[in-house]
C-alpha cells in the first residue's frame, strides 16, 4: 500500500534529497523544507520506494500538499 507524506506547514522547498526509484527506509530525510528561516526535514514513514515526488526545489507547499509517494 502507498503511503502519501504530506506537508504540515506552508513552506518553501529548500533541498530535495531523494529520487524517484530511490530505496528508503524509515526515518529517511526526503525533503528539506524552509519555513521562517528554520530547515525543517520531511522523513519517510515506511521502508519502501519513492514511486513519485510532487515537489521540486524553490516549490512553495501549502498545508496538505502532496510531498511524495512510498510504496
């Protein structure tokens, strides 16, 4: 089962560390938001395999947005 990890805050995309096909475990720093000055990272959930990232670098996330798939 997929699972969606979400933004929790509005931000900027300040990094994007993973790929899609990239093998992640749980813990993993996908990506690497910016919000106030404050680097805030957005982990993985699951083991798994980043089947897609819906942000790119210099993105701004709104609360809710989709940040990446796992499966």
């Amino acid at each position: 089962m997929a699972d969606e990890i979400r933004a929790e805050m509005v931000a900027n995309v300040w990094k994007v560390v993973a790929n899609v096909g990239d093998s992640v475990a749980d813990g993993d720093t996908l990506v690497i938001l910016e919000s106030m000055k404050m680097e805030i990272p957005v982990i993985a959930e699951s083991d798994g395999t980043v089947a897609q990232l819906a942000v790119n670098e210099g993105d701004v996330v709104q609360e809710g947005d989709l940040i990446a798939v796992i499966n």
